[in-house]
C-alpha cells in the first residue's frame, strides 16, 4: 500500500478548495489534514499537522501565496508546495520558484494533472502545468535570441535527436515543448494517454532527466525541438 501523502490546501475561495478536495478524495493514498483561506494561516497549519504538501494559491489576504511559500521553505524544509494560480505569465511562475515552489499548476488543469503532480513533487520531484513549461521556454528562446546578434531566427536550425529517441519519442518531445499535456498528446497522435506516459517516461530516461520541464529546456538548449 502506498505511504499516505498528508496535505495542506490554502485558497481564499471555499468553493474552490471543495472542488479541489473532493478531487483529491478519489486518491486514496492522498489526506487533506487542514485547509485555510490566507497565507498567514499556512505556517500555523503547517507547524500544527507536518504535512508532506500543501496546495497554495498566489492571491489571498493577508499573505499572498509567494510570501506564505518562501516562509514554509525556510521554516519546514521538508514539506513541499504547490502553487496553484490563475496566472500562467512566466513572471508569476519564475517568482514562485525562486521562492522554492516545487510546482506550479493553473487552476483550468484537469483532476489527472493535479493527482500527477503531488505525487511527482511528493517524490522530490517538481512538476509544471505544459501551459506554463510553453511559457517559459518561449521567454528562454526570446533571452537567447536578444543575447546572440550573430543569429538570426532564419540561421536556428533544429534537428531531431534521431540518435538518442525513437522518431515518435521526437513527436511526444516537440508536443510537450508547445504545451500539450499527455491527453492532448494522445488526441494529436491517435494513441492512448497510457501510451503517451510510457513514451515520456523513456524520454525523460534517455536524456537523464527528472522531469518535464527539464526535458522541454534541455531539448530547447540542444536544437531538438522547435517553438514559435
């Protein structure tokens, strides 16, 4: 049986947090210890319950969610957070993980991207919503481009790693880099969505990263993937 994942959800909106909580339910290794609708009540729950998660929104009273993360990351190391958030500029999101956000998810993603995503950071990993990777690495290509005079967007070739991953592992790679998720992947490639995740678990195997988000920025970085 899997180790039960303790969380703690801070949203202002009680609306919201039902909803989020009633996803969560269906996940029975999952446990909502608290909920609170400020950041400043984040730290208090987080000191009373140690949970492994919590779930925190940006805007709230009192102490916004970036506030509220950067005091959970230096008070209680060892428990992780979730920004969860309407906005999916990447100013926002660079903000939250310099802060030491594990995650950051937009409240449109599905009830499959947020149970992936608990799990994904509650294993040390850190997981992005694909909107959000898209974002980032479209301002990655956009800082390269203003640091290179030399190169033009017309002289950037891009050339498939044909020798690392397989010719549809090169598809699933360059769909992840324009945001997809897995099930808009399966819709785009006629496959399933178990398929789609077996496909990105051998790419983020072979090219020996942990997630994502470091495959897409790798991938920008080696010239493998095309993002307009």
């Amino acid at each position: 049986m899997d180790k039960t994942v303790d969380i703690v959800l801070i949203d202002d909106h009680k609306l919201f947090r039902e909803g989020v909580k009633r996803i969560l339910e269906f996940e029975k290794s999952f446990n909502i210890v608290a909920e609170g609708g400020d950041g400043l009540s984040a730290s208090k729950l987080v000191k009373e319950h140690h949970p492994d998660v919590v779930l925190m929104d940006i805007n709230m009273p009192e102490m916004n969610g970036i506030q509220a993360t950067a005091n959970l990351v230096s008070q209680y190391p060892d428990t992780y957070v979730i920004i969860l958030s309407i906005h999916d500029d990447e100013s926002y999101v660079t903000h939250a993980l310099k802060t030491g956000a594990r995650g950051y998810l937009l409240k449109e993603m599905d009830s499959d991207a947020l149970i992936e995503a608990i799990k994904v950071v509650n294993d040390g990993g850190s997981y992005l919503h694909p909107k959000v990777t898209h974002n980032l690495v479209k301002e990655y290509r956009r800082l390269a481009r203003e640091q290179s005079v030399t190169n033009s967007e017309e002289q950037i070739t891009y050339e498939k790693p044909l020798h690392l991953l397989t010719k549809r592992e090169c598809q699933v790679l360059q769909l992840m880099a324009e945001g997809n998720s897995n099930r808009s992947i399966s819709e785009t490639l006629f496959i399933s969505e178990k398929t789609v995740k077996n496909h990105v678990s051998n790419i983020l195997q072979k090219m020996k990263v942990d997630d994502r988000t470091q495959a897409v920025v790798a991938a920008i970085r080696n010239g493998w993937v095309e993002v307009l």
